[in-house]
C-alpha cells in the first residue's frame, strides 16, 4: 500500500474509532469497539486488496468503504459477545468462571464441581449449570464450542489423558442434549499439559482440574 492511499484508511479506521468509544454513544462496552476497530482494518485492507488494479482514488474509495462494513460486522460480533457474557455471569453460580478476551468467550468449570474423584459422571448440580450455558449457546447460534478438560499432574500422564477427553466429552454430552447442534461442539482432552497454575500445592492442583468451554464467532 503506498502513502497516497494510507492516509485514507487511517481515516477511515479512525473515524470508526471515534464513533466506536463515544461515552455518549450505543456502544460503550469494550469488546464492542475493539470489534470496530479490528473490523475497520480488516475491511480496509480488503477492499485495497480487491481493487488494487484501480487507480489511487479507486482504492481509496474501496477501503473507505471496506472499512464501514467491516466496522459494522466487527461491532456486532463484539456485542454480541459481551451480552452473552453478561447474560452468562447472570445466570451461572458465582464459582463458574466466565472471561470474555474480545475474541471470544471461557466458561470454566472446576473438575471437582463437575465430577466426583476419577469419575465422569457429572454432577446434577453442575448438569444444571451445563443447560444454562446451552440455553445460551442456543440463542447465540452463530459460534463454535470447544469444551476442552484438563487435570492436575498427579498419577500417570496417559490416565490423565483419557481421564481429561472422557470428561470433555461427558460436559459436550449434555450440551447437546440441551439442543446444541452436534456440528458446533467439539470435546477436547488436553490431560496435564496445559496447567494454570503450580501443581506443587492443593490449591493450585484444584485450579488445574478444570473443564473449559470455549465459545468462539463463526
């Protein structure tokens, strides 16, 4: 891209910027705008891309316009995610955690609330729990579903292997049978490998021991 066009697409960007972050504005939520800002560069670039046989002006104008509508497709996707973040927070006991980094949203879910010791029966209460955030999934359609288990480092790795996909697939189990579409989830072991804090303690082992769901925009 060279510096005669530049200048335009940063405008462009920066004009969705400006109307992204307006305190006074729709859209005040932090995933919202980092959708229009990464929608805006996206588009940009995509439209100077595709009409890069133009002359200047032409590409100008292609990536202005790019930039509007992937400004508009990046906001949705972004409040769409901090709503169902919310709405999940709401819903969800005070110990399932929900995180929300902009790209997409976590739900995690401690082992030992789901599953009693080396089980993979889980739990009514968390069954409970397991048909809210598939009532979720259900209104927000348009997302894939990792549920990915995990354990701690205790007993043998390929145990805890095994272990970690059998509970991934019985937490993927129920989701679907709240309506998810089989074609949106897929269940994931990931054993001991992918710790979130130190095994050499109780409660970091604990931490460890998990189940996390991940919903990300199609």
């Amino acid at each position: 891209m060279t510096f005669r066009k530049f200048p335009l697409v940063l405008a462009a960007s920066a004009m969705t910027f400006v109307a992204a972050c307006d305190a006074n504005g729709p859209n005040q939520s932090q995933n919202t705008q980092q959708g229009a800002i990464l929608g805006a560069l996206g588009g940009a670039a995509i439209g100077a891309i595709a009409n890069r046989n133009d002359d200047t002006r032409g590409r100008n104008q292609a990536a202005l316009a790019g930039a509007l509508l992937g400004a508009g497709a990046g906001a949705a996707i972004g409040n769409n995610l901090d709503k169902q973040a919310e709405e999940l927070r709401r819903s969800l006991r005070s110990d399932v955690g929900v995180s929300n980094n902009g790209s997409n949203l976590v739900v995690i879910l401690s082992q030992d609330l789901l599953f009693a010791t080396n089980s993979t029966t889980v739990s009514g209460t968390s069954q409970n729990e397991l048909l809210t955030v598939a009532n979720s999934l259900n209104r927000y359609p348009n997302t894939t579903v990792n549920v990915i288990g995990h354990t701690d480092n205790v007993g043998d790795a390929s145990f805890n292997q095994g272990l970690s996909e059998r509970r991934a697939q019985a937490v993927a189990g129920i989701l679907l049978n709240g309506g998810v579409a089989n074609s949106r989830v897929r269940a994931i072991g990931a054993g001991e490998n992918q710790p979130i804090a130190s095994n050499l303690n109780a409660s970091g082992r604990q931490m460890n021991r998990r189940v996390e769901i991940i919903i990300t925009p199609n």
